[in-house]
C-alpha cells in the first residue's frame, strides 16, 4: 500500500536564500526573530506562539492521513514521534539523525535532535540539541522542527536539514529533494506502532564541515527518511528493530523487521521497480553471531526473507557504529528515558541479495547491492528470542 504525500505542501522558505544561510527570510520561523537570538522576544511571547501553533496542530492531528510528513503527536500520556536520516555521500562520509518530539521528557511536547557524521577514516562527530515545549519551533503546517541548531524542513519540492552549532563544532547544510510518495504497511501485529518511509533513497547535496576540519566539505548522495510514532512508550510496543536502506546509485531497497515485547513480529520491504516503489511483506529468520560473554544485545549476521514472491539475504558486515542512544541525549531527557528503556544502537555495513519471482507478466528480478543496517534494541531481548 502506498501513501500521498501532503498535499498543502508550502513553497521553499525563500527563493533568494542560499543553503546555509538561516536568517529572517525563513518564514517557518517567527518572522521578527532570526535563528539563534534569543533575547529581544520574551520567554512569555516565545510559549505563548508555540502554544498556538501546538493547539492548531493538535486539532488537526486526527485529521493527518499515513505518508503525511507532518507532525502529529498528541499532548495526551507517552505519545512520540521521529523522523530518522540516514544518508550516504560519495565522498565516503556518512550521516545518521534523529528529530524526535516526545512526551517523556520533562513535560510533554520536549523536542530533541541528534545524530552522527561519520568521517571516510571512521570516527564520528556527535550533535544534539534538547529544548522543553516553548523553546523550540514547529512551523504552523508541523512541517518544519527548528530544535536549538538543529533545523529539519520538510516543505516539498525541496527540503533542508540544517546543524549550525558553534559551540559544538559541527556545521551541516543539505538540500534533499522527494523523490515520490510514502510507502508504509498496516500490521495489527504492530498496534499502535506505525513508520512510513518518506523517502528510499532520494538525492541529496550540500556541505558539511566539523571543528578541526580545514575546510568545507561539498557532498553529493542519497538520503533517506522514516517517520515513526506512537500515543505509547515505545519500549512497550517494540523490543527490537531493524532496518536497512541501499542508498546506492543502484538497486534502491528498504527493509524493516520489527519485534515486540510478546515476540510478535512484522517485516516488510520496499524496492524500485521500473520507476515504481512498491512494498512486500515477509517473514524473516536470523542467524545470530557468537555474543561475547556477557553481551545482552546479540547482533545478527545474516537476515533470511521469505515472501509469497520473493526470497533474499541480508548480509550484516563491518560495525560503522555501536552506541547506547540514551548517552547522546542531553540531560535531564537522558534521564527519564532511562527510566523506561536500556537501548542500544549498532550500524553495520551491508550487503543484499533478493531475487523477485516472475508474477504479471514481469519476468523474475535478482537485486544485488549493499547499504547500511541498523539494529535498534529498546531493551535487552530475553534468551528466548
């Protein structure tokens, strides 16, 4: 099943502004307030314009259909949602990010960016930014999240994302363009657990620079992006997730297999073919590697799919990149959420294989590639799994 994007969707925040450039022209800001000042507008004034842009948005929350890019968690119980970024440039450098809305933080509504840019030589520079409903910014239309530095604008036919921090070093401008509609499945497996895949694998450009770098950065490649959340915890909807995205200039794939806590799963994957994305549902089987002594988050080496018209590999290789997400939070939000969840979060390098059998006239289709996995524990799974 596929989804429409939105489709009142705004023009570019201003044809005269250049990436990079984050000033007053930008309309999803407040227009009397440019990026990084603070100061002239009242606390007062600053909690009062995000309340009413919150309480417009919570009206129409319901009314936001699956593949919208929108915002739209509610201010009621443990409701979240994020969007997730994963790119690859042909440089050899690497993105992961994370925009994240969630009322588990101090308050409800508590907006958090995060992520890494790994470098060709594999270490990686760390961002983020945490701010308490007030002190961040979401556009009238829930398209547009302005976190402290950290700026993620999806308005069509271009978006941006943007990381402008002095104080941490880290320099980031990309434009990416959709490349088509959302895609996502209905599970009842998953109950109040959704993710729409945004984009597959659309192209994206810029400029990237970190402290002790000499010089700017120009980077072409592919993106992509997740939307996912919930009105629950998430530790109480999933223990385990994995995805996968090419972000090749070849075959373009996605895959999601997810488990919950009661060991039900859901998997699915989503691929181009002839210029159309379309999605598949599979089962999928694991073969676990040799957990050290010890070690509660045991990692899988290779990833069988079996579906009605198709079968693959999914080979999980080098480790790009092994964290506990909680350490890349700022505090108090590391905190809480420590309360609830014991997460870890590894990126592999990987290598696929997944052959289509001939259905509808189309004759059968091998896809070869490889691309980036990523494993995400919510908590340790028990042994049983």
């Amino acid at each position: 099943m596929s989804g429409r994007v939105r489709g009142k969707a705004q023009a570019p925040r201003s044809e005269a502004q250049p990436s990079g450039v984050r000033g007053k022209a930008q309309a999803p800001r407040s227009e009397a307030q440019p990026s990084g000042v603070r100061g002239k507008a009242t606390r007062a004034a600053q909690t009062a314009a995000a309340l009413l842009a919150g309480c417009a948005l919570l009206g129409a929350a319901g009314a936001l259909e699956r593949g919208d890019r929108a915002s739209r968690v509610t201010g009621r119980g443990s409701a979240s949602e994020y969007w997730d970024l994963m790119a690859r440039f042909e440089s050899g450098h690497r993105l992961f990010a994370r925009f994240l809305i969630t009322n588990e933080g101090p308050g409800n509504r508590t907006a958090i960016a995060y992520g890494h840019l790994l470098h060709p030589d594999g270490t990686a520079s760390r961002f983020r930014n945490g701010r308490r409903w007030g002190d961040w910014t979401l556009s009238p239309d829930g398209l547009t999240l302005d976190v402290g530095s950290s700026l993620l604008d999806q308005h069509q036919p271009e978006g941006r994302l943007e990381i402008d921090s002095d104080k941490q070093g880290v320099k980031i401008y990309l434009r990416f363009a959709s490349d088509g509609p959302a895609t996502w499945r209905d599970d009842p497996a998953l109950g109040d657990y959704r993710v729409d895949l945004l984009d597959l694998a659309t192209p994206v450009e810029g400029t990237i620079w970190v402290r002790g770098m000499a010089e700017t950065v120009g980077v072409r490649g592919r993106i992509g992006i997740t939307h996912t959340w919930m009105e629950q915890s998430e530790s109480d909807l999933a223990l385990r997730r994995i995805e996968f995205f090419s972000l090749g200039d070849g075959a373009r794939l996605y895959v999601s297999d997810v488990t919950a806590p009661s060991g039900r799963r859901s998997g699915w994957l989503a691929l181009e073919r002839d210029g159309e994305v379309i999605q598949r549902g599979f089962e999928m089987s694991l073969d676990e590697r040799a957990a050290p002594a010890g070690e509660r988050y045991p990692l899988p080496s290779v990833l069988r799919l079996r579906g009605d018209d198709l079968e693959g590999e999914l080979h999980l290789g080098r480790t790009l990149l092994d964290r506990n997400p909680l350490e890349d939070l700022p505090q108090p939000f590391r905190f809480l959420l420590s309360l609830k969840m014991s997460p870890r979060r590894v990126w592999t390098e990987s290598t696929f294989e997944v052959t289509f059998a001939a259905t509808n006239g189309q004759p059968a289709l091998t896809l070869r590639g490889s691309g980036v996995t990523t494993v995400t524990f919510l908590n340790p799974p028990p042994s049983s799994m």
